[in-house]
C-alpha cells in the first residue's frame, strides 16, 4: 500500500510535483487535499486523518492535530525551527519529527548582513526620498572594522561569521556550547552574553526558540547596549520582548533594528512600522530560491526515509 505525504507548506505545493517520480520509487504518493489557507487547527486536524507523513511550512502542529493523525509516522518542518511542531505530544505517539538542518544558513545569514548593510548606509530611506523626487544626504557608518556579536553560532551563525570576515570585522560569539576549534580556526572570540552586548556594534540573534531564549532581548539587554549599535532578529520573534525593543527604539536607546521574525505571524499589525531606522520583512530569512530548493529535498528526505525504515536526515525527538 502506497504511503501519503502530505505537504501543508504552500511554498513546497508549488514544486511538489517535480518530485512524484522520486516519491513513487520511495513508494510514496502525494496526499492530494483541498487546503485552504490559513490553515486553521480544525482544518488541519481534519485532512491530516490519512497521512502517512507531513511536511510543513510554520503552520501549527498541536496536540488536537496529532490525536486526528491515525497513521502518521513522521514530520519534518520545511526548515530548521520546529517550534510550531509539539514536540512532546508528537513524541508520546511515536511520530519522529525532523528538520532540514543546513538548508539555508546562507540564506539566511545574507539577509542578516543585508539588514546591517541598509541599515548602516540609509539604503531603504534613500530609495525612498529619490522615489519622491528628493536629493539628500544620508551617512551613516561603514561595517568595515566595527564589532559584530553573533548570538548562537551554529550553522546560521558560522555563516554570519564568515561574511563578517569578509568585512574586516571584530567578531564575538555566544553560544550554550562553545567550538573552540572552529572559532579558533575563524579568528572568532567567545564572550559572556553581557559582555557581547556591551561590545557590539552590530548584535544578531541566531538562536532556536526555546523556554531559555524566549524574550532573551528585554529591556535589561537593550540596556547593556551601545546606542549607536544595531540589533538584527532573523531568528524566531519571541526570543525578542517586542515591547520593550519599540520602548528602546521611542527613547533612541539603539540605533535601528532589522527584524524579519515576530511573535504573531503572519500579522498585519506590527508595532514597528512606524519607526525609519527599523527595516521590517515578512519572514523572509530561508526565502531564497537555492533554499526553498534544499528544504523541499531535504524534508522530503526526511519523511520517505523514516515510511520507510532508514535515518533520516536531521531527527530532533
């Protein structure tokens, strides 16, 4: 009996179909379901009852949903987060549930470094008086030999690290965990998280979402920080206190803001809009064609390997 995967991803139903071959080699079908987006929980719930595997984009994978799920064996995030999947609840039923560890790092890293880019040098504001016919001056100051603290250097931020190089910066990390070797290898120094704070011209949060990172940027922090320095958030939105970043920004306690994650997504309400100096993007880190392209391989990598009895790629539970 064949085995069905169901993608809920959007991005991937666009592409899916290049990869029917693979999945019937795999003996493997493509669910075939009317989804409607948003996904809802009870949608969800309801055309998940007959899959054999899932492969996600950040929709919400929640207890409700795993008790509709008769003959699901295993789900992997189209990305590397998987904190919309309850990892517990999918665990107690013996569903392995996976990511697509390395698929954009790169990606990712670029719009971190393209935050910082336009952030610096007023690209956005510039573009934006030149379209309403206007010839000013922006200045800002250039990356080349500031301080850049990279919080959490695993893949993401060892692909920060090596731009940050190329830019002649002075490179700080924290992590959980410390390499030693590579960051020796890297000219990386490991610091304790305040002192990174205190040091950086440039802090960027490269961590997963979890109960010990959720509003790791309070006010606390924002305080520990240089005014003239930047914060970058390409990571999950609540591992920053939204509130307390927007009080920082009203005061001119930082600089700017470049922030692609958010605690509510997708929203059309979003309190930094209206502030110059804070570039806004819609999720967008791993949005790259080359990643987009990897993820689908990779989760489908995932799922055809657990259906059928091998390792998969990158196994979290």
């Amino acid at each position: 009996m064949s085995k069905e995967i169901l993608i809920i991803s959007s991005k991937f139903r666009e592409t899916s179909e290049k990869y029917r071959e693979l999945l019937e080699r795999e003996g493997c079908t493509l669910a075939e379901r009317d989804i409607q987006y948003p996904i809802t929980e009870d949608h969800l719930a309801d055309i998940i009852k007959d899959a054999d595997g899932l492969i996600t984009g950040l929709e919400k994978v929640t207890p409700k949903v795993l008790e509709n799920a008769n003959r699901l064996k295993v789900i992997s995030a189209g990305g590397v987060g998987y904190d919309h999947i309850d990892l517990d609840a999918a665990t107690a039923k013996g569903i392995a549930v996976c990511n697509c560890a390395g698929c954009n790092n790169r990606s990712v890293a670029e719009l971190a470094f393209g935050m910082m880019l336009s952030l610096s040098r007023q690209i956005y504001q510039s573009d934006r008086a030149m379209r309403n016919g206007e010839w000013g001056r922006f200045t800002g100051p250039e990356l080349w030999g500031k301080t850049i603290g990279i919080v959490g250097l695993g893949r993401v931020g060892k692909s920060v690290a090596q731009l940050a190089k190329g830019f002649g910066m002075r490179i700080l990390a924290t992590d959980v965990a410390w390499d030693i070797t590579y960051a020796d290898e890297h000219g990386i120094s490991y610091v304790p998280f305040d002192r990174l704070l205190q040091e950086s011209d440039y802090v960027t949060l490269h961590t997963p979402l979890t109960p010990w990172t959720h509003n790791l940027i309070g006010e606390r922090e924002i305080e520990l920080m240089k005014p003239t320095a930047y914060l970058i958030n390409t990571a999950r939105g609540p591992v920053v206190d939204e509130p307390a970043l927007c009080k920082a920004l009203e005061k001119n306690r930082i600089a700017g803001a470049g922030l692609d994650v958010f605690v509510v997504e997708p929203t059309n309400e979003c309190a930094f809009r209206e502030f110059d100096n804070v570039i806004i993007t819609p999720h967008i880190g791993g949005a790259s064609n080359e990643a987009y392209d990897r993820s689908l391989q990779l989760a489908l990598l995932n799922v055809t390997s657990v259906l059928n009895g091998r390792p998969p790629h990158s196994q979290v539970n």
